[in-house]
C-alpha cells in the first residue's frame, strides 16, 4: 500500500497536497483548542456538564455553518486567498487574549469559539483544493491524505495540557497561535487551487460569510444570556438549526437545489455520524474521561492525543478502501461498527483498559466512515466538489455539535452517559438502513477503477464527469 501511495502522490502535486494538509492539520488543532484545555477551563471557572459541553460544541458548530459559506465561496475565489484569510480570522480571539491581558469571562469564551470555528471550517477549502491538483481516479486516498489533518486533535493532546499546567491556559492560549503561523506561510508558499470557478459576483458570497459569522456570534452569546426568551438547554440547542438556516438563506438559489437530492441527505447524516463523531468526541473526550475514570486532566488529554491520532492516521485507509470497493459498500460496515461499540457502552461501563480499547476501535470507524464518506463526493458531484465538500462538512460539523453538547445535557441530568451512547447508536443503525436501501443505485456511480490497459477511468463520462454503467469486478 505504501508504494500506492507514493505513487498516487506523484501523479499531482505534492507541494500543494502538503500544504492543503498543513493547513487543515494546524487549523484542526486550534479549532479544538477549547477541548484540549477544557478540563482546566472547566476548573476555573466552575462550570457545570452542560455549559462545558456547551462551551466545545460553540467551535464545532461555527465550523459546521462556515463550511457552507466556504464551499459557496469556494466557487468564486482561488481557495488559498480563502484559506489565508480563514487563517486571519482564527487568530483574533489569540490577539483579544493578549489585549485583556489574559483576563477574559465564560462569555468571551464562547464568542471567541465562533472565530475558532473558521479554523474548522478550513475542511472546505483545504481538501477540494489538494484534490483539484490530482486526477480523479486517486480522489478517495489523496482526499484522505489532505483530511488526514484531522491529526491536529493529536497536537492538542499532546502539547496544550502540559503546557497548561506548568503555565496555566490563558497563556498556553496564546502560544497555540503558532501553529497557525506555520500554516500561513506553507499556505502562501506552497497551496495551489486548479479548480475551475465560477462567473459571477465574488463580492456577495464573502458579505453572506461575514454576516454569518456576526449572527452566530450573536446566537452564541444570546442563548447563553437568555436574550431571546429561550434559554437553559432548549435554546442552546437550536442553535444549529437556525445558523444553518441563516447560512443558507445566502446560497444562490442553483446551490440550493442540491438539498432537494436523497443523496445529499443520506451522505449528509453519514458524515454527520462519522466525522461528526471524531471531532464532537475529541472535543469532550477529556471531560467525560475524567467524569467517568477520575484520571488526571493531563492524562486525559495524551488520551484524547492516542484516539485522534488513530481516527486521523486511519482516515486515508478508509479512502483506499472505498477505493477498491466504493464507498457505498464501505460506508454499511463502518457505520455498522460505530453503532455495535455504542451500543457496548450503553450496556456497560467497562474498565479503563478495556474502556479505551473500544474508543480506539471507535475512532477506527470514525477514520474509515470519514474516507470512504468524500471518496463518494466528487464523483456524485463532479463540477460542485467543492460546494458539497462544505455542505457536508458542515453537517459533519453539527453532528460534532450535537455529541458534547448532549452528553454534558445526559451526563448533569442522569449522572452517566449510558443514554447519550444509545442515541448515538441508533443514529447510526438508522444511517446504516439508508445506506443499504441505496446502496444499488449508488452502486452506479460509486465504484470507479482504473483501467491500465487503456490507460483510462472505466465507467465515466468524460464530459460530465459521471459514470456511465455500473463496474463489475
């Protein structure tokens, strides 16, 4: 396999596929910052399950809404402008630390979680952009490649808690914002986009970005204030829900139409579970640790560390994997292994050893149902990659959201997180039934090889970009 890889590598760039990767790995980690630092932030301030849960899910969702935005953007502009930009935008809560000299409320925090929230968003910009450089019939390994960035969740494990506690987390706050340095100039040095754009007004999807960054400023701070009338847990979650609403009211009525398509839905729910899953547990992971294990935060966090690592490591082997046998084939096993280890800690709370066994195995499923997820993309959509790379980004996003946000909501009301783990699980099982149910007509499309005879892709229109008939072995 490693030879597979290298020489799919060799087939584009790997200049630009390195600094798409750079550029998500170091956004991924200061997109996740709050949840590496959370054990110590939940400390000082006192917070309850629900305001921590909260407090990680603010970053998660901002992502999710941005990703729409950026996938419409991404039509328009050149994605490194973008990524440049979104880099910008991540540092200012870094710069406010510093100009409250490091004095800052719950508050603040979750408004500077929004801005967090444009580093995850860099999903969108950073993988069609690695795959504009490639040809298609490598999109499912070099998709996981770029999106292996999801290792940046290591860097906060590793390096933020014990940094933290010989430093303490304000300042260990502001020393993250190295990272998106680094990525800055790998991105203006290295990053090249070749994706085709759109004619049209590039002004309007940026103003439809900024607007949607204000409004979930405004949600954020809002729900938290009770400013709305609706407050406690109700309102924090319908944030999602009205952000995504707000995000797409901006879309140009031809990008909307993509939601009157199944495909879209089903794909949507999928990555909902699967990288909805990875970043949403990353983002708790050393919270719910601690609440059930009582091990140390610094512990916690090298914990946090070892399962992204793997769902990171692991996501460029499930796009291989959809590879050879189509991700509508994957996608059931996958699905189906997230909901079983669920299910397992529904039924029980397992000792540590055997605890992080099954967290291992599930963030294997999280990698894999990630990869073998957007090796399906471009070729459904062949000519919107990059705006259904952000739209079902985003609902990866918003699962993300919805995993701390309801295991803090579970955890405050009942003591355990036994019921947030059977919800989760019949998610999946349901996911897994759709799937199933199209998995013949996915099947028309989804699995694509490569003849080495006529030198040529089998299957596909040239011109559209779809497939033709479907592949047999």
């Amino acid at each position: 396999m490693v030879g597979e890889i290298i020489s799919a590598v060799k087939k584009g760039n790997p200049k630009a596929l390195f600094a798409s990767f750079i550029y998500f790995d170091h956004s991924f980690s200061i997109w996740l910052l709050l949840g590496a630092l959370g054990p110590f932030i939940a400390e000082y301030f006192n917070l309850s399950g629900a305001q921590k849960g909260f407090m990680v899910a603010i970053p998660v969702i901002s992502a999710a809404i941005f990703r729409i935005n950026f996938g419409h953007i991404f039509q328009y502009i050149n994605g490194k402008y973008i990524a440049i930009g979104g880099i910008l935008l991540s540092s200012v809560p870094h710069i406010y630390m510093l100009i409250k000299g490091f004095n800052i409320t719950y508050e603040d925090l979750l408004w500077m979680g929004v801005f967090l929230g444009v580093a995850g968003a860099s999903f969108a910009i950073a993988l069609p952009m690695a795959g504009s450089n490639y040809p298609k019939e490598v999109q499912g390994l070099v998709l996981g490649l770029a999106a292996a960035g999801n290792i940046g969740a290591v860097l906060d494990g590793i390096l933020f808690p014990p940094i933290a506690k010989a430093i303490g987390w304000q300042y260990t706050f502001v020393i993250s914002a190295l990272l998106l340095l680094i990525a800055l100039v790998f991105v203006i040095l290295w990053a090249e986009d070749k994706t085709p754009k759109n004619e049209g007004n590039k002004i309007y999807p940026i103003l439809a970005f900024l607007s949607t960054l204000g409004f979930m400023v405004l949600l954020a701070i809002g729900f938290q204030k009770e400013w709305f009338g609706v407050g406690g847990n109700i309102g924090k979650l319908l944030i999602p829900v009205l952000g995504a609403v707000f995000g797409i009211l901006f879309m140009p009525l031809a990008f909307k139409r993509v939601f009157l398509e199944r495909d879209t839905w089903v794909l949507m729910l999928a990555y909902s579970i699967t990288f909805g899953g990875f970043v949403g547990m990353s983002s708790y992971i050393a919270m719910l640790l601690r609440d059930v294990y009582t091990i140390s935060k610094v512990e916690a966090g090298i914990l946090m560390s070892v399962f992204a690592f793997t769902g990171a490591m692991i996501r460029p082997l499930g796009g291989y994997i959809a590879d050879k046998i189509s991700g509508a084939t994957a996608l059931i096993f996958f699905l189906g292994g997230i909901s079983l280890i669920n299910f397992i800690f529904f039924l029980i709370t397992p000792p540590l050893i055997l605890g992080i066994l099954l967290f291992l195995l599930l963030y294997t499923f999280y990698g894999l149902g990630n990869g073998a997820v957007f090796q399906l993309v471009p070729h459904r959509w062949p000519h919107q990659t990059g705006l259904m790379t952000g739209i079902i980004g985003a609902a990866g996003g918003i699962g993300g959201f919805y995993l701390p946000t309801v295991n803090g909501i579970v955890f405050e009301a009942t003591g355990s997180y036994s019921l947030a783990f059977a919800l989760f699980g019949v998610i999946g099982i349901l996911c897994l039934v759709f799937v199933k149910m199209l998995h013949a007509k996915w099947m028309e499309w989804a699995y694509v090889r490569y003849d080495y005879e006529k030198d040529q892709l089998v299957g596909i229109d040239p011109k559209s970009g779809r497939v033709l008939m479907e592949i047999g072995d």
